[in-house]
C-alpha cells in the first residue's frame, strides 16, 4: 500500500519539480546566462587547454587561451559592430526605397487588406465611440531602460570572462579531484566513467560544430565579397552565430541578405545572387558536412528541437535560442552514456536502447 501511494505521487511531484526549475531559470537568469555560456565554451575550448598545459602551468595555460579568445571577438566586433549601427541608422531612409521597390507587393496586399475590411463592415454595427476615454500608459524613461540594460549587459560580460577562466584553469582539477571523491563503490564509479565520457562527446561536439560554423563563416564573407555585397565580414559573422539556431538561424540568414541585397542592387538578378549563394552554402554545410562529421550521433529530432527554441527563448531572450542546440546535446549524451555505461551497475535497466530514445532521435 505505501509503495503504490508513492508510486501516485511521482508524476504530480516531478511535475512540480520542473515548474520549479523553470521558474528559477527564469528569474536566476542573470546569473545562470553567463554561467551556462562561460561552461559551454570552457566545455569547447578543452582540448586546446589540455594542450597548453602540456608546456606551462593550467592558470597561465587559461590566461593565454582567455586573452587570444578575447582579442579575437574584439576583433570581430570591431569589423561588425560600425557597419550594424550605420544600417540601423540608415533604416528609415532604406525601408523607404524597399517600399518603393515592392510597390506592387504592397498594392495587393493593400486591397486584400480594404477588401476584408468591407466584409468587416458588414458584419459588424457600427457603434459610437463618442465616450470612450483614451488611456495612456507610461512607461519607464528611455534614458533609464537604457542605462540598466547597459549595466546588465558589462556585469554579464565580466561574469562570463571571471567564469571562463575559472573554468579553464581549475576544471580539470575539480574534475580529477570528483574522480577521487567518487570511486568508492562500483556505483559511483560508473557516474565517474559517465561524466567523463559524456565530457569527452560534449568538448568535440562543440569544437566540431564551431569549426564548422567558422568555415561557414568564412564562405559566405568571400561569398558576399565576390557579389558585391556590403559589408561581407558582417554576414560572415551572421551566418556563424546564426549556425547555432538550426532551421529558423540559416532562413533568418536568407532572408535578411535578400533585403539588404534588393536595397543593395538596382538590378534584380544581381540582388538574387546574394541570397541564392548564402542559401546554397547553408545547404551544403547542414546536409553534407555534418552528416559526414557528426554522423548520426548529434542527430535531434527538429520537433523537440524547435519546441525547445520557442522554451529557451521565452525564458532567456536570445542567448537561450543560440545555446539550446548544445545544451539538447549535452542532455542527449549524458542520456546515452548513462545507458550505455551506468545501467548495468547502477541497475536501473538493460545496455539496450529503449524506445524513448527514438523521441529525441530522429533524422534530419
């Protein structure tokens, strides 16, 4: 009798338990965000700190990595950062002649949108509006929004530096010291061998995917630069970052090249060639490359993928859209090396794959 009345309880309590986690990442986002983007590149730049700890001690190894990764994205963001803020600027002169360039577009929609109004009309009576009141809200100062949202921001960013050197010069101690703690039993053993392994699969995902999206990167630039595309480094790096969002990153890419190109090129064959070569390129990276470098290990099914986009960017804005991917990943790994390795010692099922894993697996 007990056992069944537990045996009730575990869906409502585990149920309550990730509504719980779910709050607490939404509201320790401030924290968590830089935490969990410090680990995952901590996680991706592992193997180049093995190697430089090969030569010097693990604090100046992570040092050295942390000041070449930081000069790095600051050279980047110095190509990128002037030509975004000049095309923000320049947005209300150009939506105009975009307007002007998909007058026709605008006159069908404008009389779908007049006709469907009419039938609105018709449907509905008129009623008098004489005593209603407007209300307005107002909100915060801009001058205020703006400067919290800037002091967020420099805290993140010295949060997420501070954590990714820790992480890089004492993982691997905190790691080897974990290994000592936990080798008593033949129990915690095989958790030891799990986030080991599991470790091991996360590092090369991630440098793999990285390489991989830097390479994309550097195509679509010297893309961009043969078709005369402004600013090519920009879409270089927007094609990088976008990499990580899969399905909704490579068409968000696609579509915003084709506006800027039909801004760009009086011509319209020569504003279609941009777009093409970013889609084209985007096609061979996500159908050839990484079927043959990943193979069918890092495969998710695009179902939980993208209800996990719509999660993640609900509860963390843009930076839970571009980690999701590698987090699903992690989830992912540790599941099938806790299969593989932990449930014949820790006894909780057969070697086997079961057929929840088909929910998670599946071909893209």
């Amino acid at each position: 009798m007990p056992s069944a009345f537990v045996k009730n309880w575990t869906v409502p309590v585990w149920g309550l338990f990730g509504l719980a986690l779910l709050a607490l990442m939404y509201f320790a986002k401030p924290i968590l965000i830089p935490a969990v983007i410090a680990l995952l590149t901590a996680l991706m730049l592992a193997p180049v700190v093995h190697l430089f700890e090969r030569v010097m001690p693990p604090a100046v190894a992570a040092f050295l990595i942390l000041a070449m990764f930081v000069a790095g994205v600051s050279v980047v963001l110095n190509y990128t950062v002037d030509p975004m803020r000049l095309w923000l600027e320049r947005l209300p002169a150009e939506m105009l002649t975009l307007e002007s360039k998909l007058s026709s577009v605008k006159r069908s929609i404008e009389s779908v949108k007049d006709t469907t109004e009419r039938i609105g009309d018709l449907a509905t009576l008129a009623s008098s509006r004489d005593d209603e009141q407007d209300v307005v809200v107002s909100g915060p100062n801009i001058f205020s929004a703006l400067l919290a949202s800037t002091q967020s921001f420099i805290i993140g960013v010295i949060s997420y530096i501070t954590l990714l050197y820790f992480f890089m010069a004492a993982g691997n101690a905190l790691f080897d010291d974990s290994k000592r703690l936990f080798s008593r039993s033949p129990r915690q053993q095989a958790l030891v061998e799990i986030a080991r392994l599991a470790r091991s699969q996360v590092s090369r995902y991630l440098l793999l995917h990285t390489t991989i999206s830097a390479l994309l990167g550097l195509a679509v630039t010297v893309a961009m630069w043969l078709t005369n595309m402004p600013n090519p480094i920009v879409w270089g790096v927007g094609a990088f970052v976008l990499n990580y969002i899969p399905y909704i990153g490579p068409i968000t890419n696609v579509v915003v090249v084709a506006l800027v190109a039909l801004l760009s090129f009086e011509d319209s064959t020569m504003a279609l060639l941009p777009p093409v070569c970013v889609a084209v390129l985007h096609l061979i990276e996500g159908q050839i490359f990484q079927p043959l470098v990943y193979g069918r290990v890092f495969v998710i099914n695009p179902i939980v993928v993208f209800l996990c986009i719509l999660l993640m960017g609900f509860l963390w804005g843009v930076a839970g859209v571009v980690i999701t991917v590698p987090m699903l990943v992690i989830a992912k790994i540790v599941y099938e090396e806790t299969a593989r390795v932990g449930r014949p010692q820790l006894a909780i099922g057969s070697d086997t794959r079961s057929h929840r894993d088909e929910l998670l697996v599946g071909d893209r």
